[in-house]
C-alpha cells in the first residue's frame, strides 16, 4: 500500500532540480567523506574510534548531541505534526525534550562520565549485576536496527519522491556514504559530521521558513489561514493540545502530554538513549561533558520555529495538503509536508541546499545509531560477554567489522518500517518498548541504594512487556485513543510497571555493598565527586552548566509565554 | 576527581584527538564560503519573476547567498581568534 502512494507521488513531487542542485548535494558529500578519512588518522584504538578518545570540546559534542536527535524522522515527521496538529507540535520540543536535556546534563552526567562507563549498559552492570548489561544491551541493539532503518527509509522515501530513484537504489547509496565515513573515521566523523549536519539542516529551514511566511503574508497572514481552515483556532495555541493526543477531554489531554509525554518518554529518551549520551561521554572532561546537552538544549528550543511554522504553512499553502487536511481524498499524507513545501517555495540553488540538508538530516540519525550500535556491541556484547580478553585492536576490528553489518541490517530493517503508515507513531511506539522500562530501573536505582541487581533486569523485563501489551491493546482498538497517546500510555504503563517490578524482586533480593555503589548512586556519592572542575579550560560564567541549564529553562518558559 | 579522564590509548604522540582531529570550524566555514559563492552569484545573475514570485518576493538565493558567506567568516574569525590558544590544549 506504502509503494502504491509512493509511485503516485514520483510522479506529482518531484522537485524540479537541475544540474546546479546537484552540485551543492555533490560538494557536500565530498566534504562529509572527506572528514571521515582526515578522521581515521587519529584512530588508534577501541576508545578512539567508539568514543574518540574522550577528547572533544563540549561546543562540539553539544552540537552533535541534538544532531543526532535531527534525524530525517524528525525533520519529516514533525514538520507533518505542524500541518496536521499546529501550534500543540511544540510540545514535542519544549516540554518534551528542554527539561529532560536539562536533567541529564546536570543530575545524570556526573554519574555516566565520572563512573568510566564506555555505555550505558556498562552503567548498568555497574550499578546491577552482569544479567542487567546483557539484556539491555541486546535490547538496545534490536532497538538500533529497528530504528536506524526507520531512518534510512525515510530518506530512502525522499529521495525517491524527490529525485526519481528507485528505493532500491535509493536505500543502499545512502547506507554505503554513512558506512563510508563511520567505518573511516568512528565516532570522531560521525560525530563531525553532526555537526556539520546540523548547520546544513538549518540552511534547509531557514530560508524555507522565511520564504513560506513571506509567500503567506507574515505571521498574522499565517494565523489568519490557519484559523479560517479546518484546524481552526486549536492548531493555534498549545494547549490542551487535544487534537495532538486526541483525548477528549482538556484536563486529561494536558495530563497525557505532561506525565507521558514531558516526562516518562521524554526523560526516558534523553536520560538513556545511548545514542545521545555517547556524544557527550566522547567530550573531554566533566564540565564539558554535563553541558554537552544543556549546549544542545538552546538550538534544540529554538528549532520549532523553523520546523512548526513551515509545517503550518505546508498545510494552508499546497493544495493537496489543505485537502487532506479538509478530510477529502488525495494522494500525500502529512510526511510529504516538508518536501511538498520546499517545491514549492525554494528557487533551484536553495533548493539544491535544501536536498543537500535533507541528505545530512538522515545521515545524522542512521550514523548515530550505527555508532551507538558498534560500542555498545563491541564491549558489552562482545567483549564483556561472548569473547573477552583479547587485545584492544581485536575489539577495533570488532567495531569497524559491525558497523559494516549495522548498516546491512539497517538496509533491511528499511524495508520492515515501510509497512508502517505514520513513522513518527512507530518510533515513539518503539520508545515506549526500550526506552521507558530503561528510565525506570536507571532512575529507581540512582536514588535508592537498596535496589538489587536482579531487579534491574526483571524491570526492564516487565516495562517492555506492559508496553508491548498496551500497544496491541491500542492496535486492536480496546485502548480508544490516537497512536501518538497510545505511545504515552505505553509509556507511562512501562514505568509504572518496571518500578512496581523492581521495588518487589529489591526487598526479596540482597543489594550489592555499599562500598561498590559509590559513585553510582546519588546517596553514596560525595558532592565533591560530582563536582566538576572550574578552572583553566574549564572557567567562567558562561561553561557553568547549572547556569546555562537555568538560561534554557527560563528560555522554554518564556517561549510558551510567547506562543498562543 | 581529576578534571580530564585519561583517554587509555595505544599510542601517545599527540595529546588528544581533538588536537590531532583538523579544526571542523575551517571545515564549516569552507562550506559556507562555497554554498555562499555560487547562491549569491546565481542570486545576481539567474533569479526572474518566477523565482521571486515563488519565494514571496524575496530573491532568497541572493539572501542565502550572503548570510552564509557571513557565516563563513564569523566561523573563520573565531578559528583565527583561538589559534593562539590552541598550542596550549590541555593533555588529557
């Protein structure tokens, strides 16, 4: 059914590039590859090309950090979530992401950088027991996969539509340049390129959001469309945000978008999500590593405007888009919004640009996953489990050997997502599986010393499964609310039931001494060991992260003072 | 505590990779610089009604062009600006 609306669309999307497009696109891979053999000269060890040794100064890893976040899903799925749900998208960014990043790099940090862990299921046999590691391990691969393919074939998707390549030529091209310069350079390219992604994402949205406003008549020309369309005046302000989660009533909508959605899954993701905290584990000292996700948090705030705003635009400026959105029969869906827009609005050379950016968007999320797949495979799968004790080459050999295999098995996994509909449900669905049951054991067991090792894995264990259950119960239509709310749900239950899990199998288990939690836990570890240093590189106002944490806050809440 | 974790690495030539790692401000600037060029020149040159009509009536090309060659050199400045510092890196 995904191929039939695919083939429809060759036909109706395709940007009209020319020549010169292609040469902004070309320019930009050469540069991309380029930093990923400059990068392989400064490789050579495990922890050089799975951590980049530990050496990155923080401006870099906080760029990186929310990079990897910009995958082509986010662009494409919320710019679909402003023509679909309005103004409530922003939800998704500031309470959904700020507080959480926040939250990480001030409370969480000093635990991961200063316990050595290389990962974070490292962490966790740590702080659990060995059993733990493996099952979290072997759940963040299978989520790795899962998810780097939903990512490749979004892209695969775009590019098809866009430029006219078939998805099976599409796919694969994309796969070999991320494989290309991951396999070169390691963590230190991908974590280079983010950031240079990330700059090429911005010139894809910048100038798209500036010209789509200039084309509606400015902000107030905007608001005016939007309220005279289908959306009304619900797509204008953000809360309660009903449409977005489709509970009907106000008071239990706000609940769902705060508990669920600002705290359990969003939490869940930042706090854990390998893939994020291995770009701030890679940064070269305490200081730098805690304001590696507050640094990220300041673009990550401002983002929305130039990602809902041309998602709002899309809707009230392309025909096809306004039709859907008027319930009539067409053949886009929402996840055509940014490039239905960028046809429409860009000049060829911007819009070479544009192409340029949508490729970085997609590299930035498939390399984040491959990387955070390859260390987390090497040492805690490989090396900690099936074959220890060898030399350190042995396991750079490991890496470089699964990043190859990553990438193949991402290529399949593409295939897999193209049979879901909304991808942006599927991802938060696939969240709620391996991220929630990850924040409860992880965050239980920071504050209360007397949780045991093996209610560590048996929480894990029982959140995945209330998830897996609260979603086919929303699948089979039992649980009456949208997609996205059934991910809160699962969320939610996920939490609750690991917890709940956890604290029983603690109080029949023996905890570890406490001599081997300092360190791990909040009660057992001096404040001075938390502390970071505040001199040389180090010093001045402005690298203080409780400071900047505060600025970002104060920011998000003077956002949603601004915003309708 | 110590402030910097020692990276545990075979060799030790250079003290860290960000040092060994060429700057990746050049690297930005240079894309900017390129991206500006040829937007800007195509923003002069090859921008006619339609283009103008599609953007709203801005000539974007042009606009982007300039932004980013801005860009650019506020990347290049600060490259400039730290290289005194950089012999200095810590090392580890």
């Amino acid at each position: 059914m995904v191929t039939q609306t695919v083939v429809l669309a060759q036909a109706d999307q395709r940007l009209d590039t020319i020549w010169i497009d292609y040469v902004f696109v070309a320019f930009y891979f050469v540069l991309v590859l380029g930093i990923g053999v400059l990068a392989r000269r400064s490789i050579s060890s495990s922890l050089d090309f799975l951590l980049s040794g530990r050496s990155l100064p923080a401006w870099i890893t906080g760029l990186a950090f929310i990079s990897a976040n910009l995958g082509a899903i986010e662009l494409i799925g919320m710019t679909a979530n402003g023509a679909q749900y309005g103004v409530p998208t922003v939800h998704y960014y500031w309470i959904g992401a700020i507080p959480a990043m926040v939250f990480l790099g001030i409370v969480m940090m000093p635990f991961y950088y200063g316990s050595k862990a290389r990962s974070v299921p490292e962490f966790l046999r740590k702080r659990f027991n060995t059993t733990t590691q493996r099952v979290q391990a072997v759940s963040f691969a299978l989520a790795s996969v899962l998810i780097a393919g939903v990512n490749l074939f979004a892209l695969g998707l775009v590019i098809e539509a866009l430029l006219g390549w078939s998805l099976q030529l599409a796919i694969p091209v994309a796969a070999l340049v991320v494989l290309s310069y991951t396999f070169l350079g390691g963590l230190s390219a991908g974590i280079y390129n983010e950031v240079l992604q990330f700059f090429v994402i911005l010139a894809l949205l910048i100038p798209l959001t500036v010209a789509g406003l200039a084309r509606v008549g400015g902000w107030s020309g905007l608001q005016e469309r939007v309220a005279a369309g289908p959306g009304g005046l619900g797509d204008l302000s953000s809360w309660p945000g009903t449409s977005l989660t489709e509970i009907g009533t106000p008071f239990l909508s706000v609940l769902g978008i705060v508990f669920g959605l600002g705290f359990v899954l969003s939490f869940g993701y930042w706090t854990t999500n390998f893939a994020e905290v291995q770009r701030a584990l890679a940064a070269k000292s305490m200081s730098a590593a805690r304001r590696t996700p507050i640094i990220g948090a300041f673009p990550k705030a401002l983002i929305p405007i130039v990602i809902v705003i041309p998602g709002m635009i899309a809707a009230v400026l392309v025909p096809r888009l306004g039709a859907l959105k008027r319930g009539e029969a067409t053949d886009v869906t929402y996840n055509n919004a940014l490039s239905l827009l960028m046809g429409e609005v860009l000049p060829n050379g911007v819009l070479g640009v544009a192409v340029a950016g949508l490729l970085a968007a997609f590299m930035a999320g498939m390399a984040a996953n491959i990387s955070s797949l390859n260390t987390v495979f090497t040492y805690d799968i490989w090396q900690d489990w099936l074959r220890p004790g060898r030399p350190d080459l042995y396991y750079l050999k490991v890496g470089r050997a699964v990043t190859v295999i990553g990438c193949l098995l991402a290529i399949g996994t593409a295939f897999i997502a193209g049979s879901y509909q909304n991808i942006m449900t599927y991802i938060q669905t696939l969240f709620s599986f391996f991220n929630a049951p990850l924040f409860a054991i992880f965050i239980l067991g920071l504050f209360w010393k007397r949780m045991t090792g093996p209610a560590g894995w048996t929480g894990l264990v029982a959140g995945t499964i209330s998830a897996v259950i609260v979603d086919r119960l929303v699948a089979a239509g039992v649980l009456e609310v949208s997609g996205q709310a059934g991910a809160f749900l699962g969320a939610s239950a996920a939490f609750v039931m690991g917890i709940a899990v956890a604290v029983v199998v603690s109080l029949a288990t023996r905890p570890k001494p406490d001599a081997e939690l300092v360190g791990l836990v909040w009660s057992l570890t001096p404040k001075e060991t938390r502390m970071h240093s505040t001199t040389g590189e180090d010093a001045g106002w402005y690298r203080s992260p409780t400071l900047l944490g505060v600025l970002v806050l104060v920011l998000t809440a003077g956002l949603y003072l601004i915003v309708p | 505590m110590s402030q910097n974790p020692e990276p545990e690495r075979a060799s030790y030539e250079a003290p860290s990779a960000a040092t060994t790692l060429f700057d990746l401000r050049t690297v930005i600037a240079l894309l900017f610089a390129v991206y500006g060029v040829i937007l800007t020149l195509m923003g002069l040159f090859a921008t006619g009604e339609a283009e103008l009509d599609m953007a709203g009536g801005i000539n974007l090309n042009l606009w982007t062009g300039i932004a980013m060659l801005v860009v650019a050199a506020i990347f290049l400045g600060w490259v400039w600006r730290s290289r005194p510092l950089t012999a200095q890196t810590q090392e580890g």
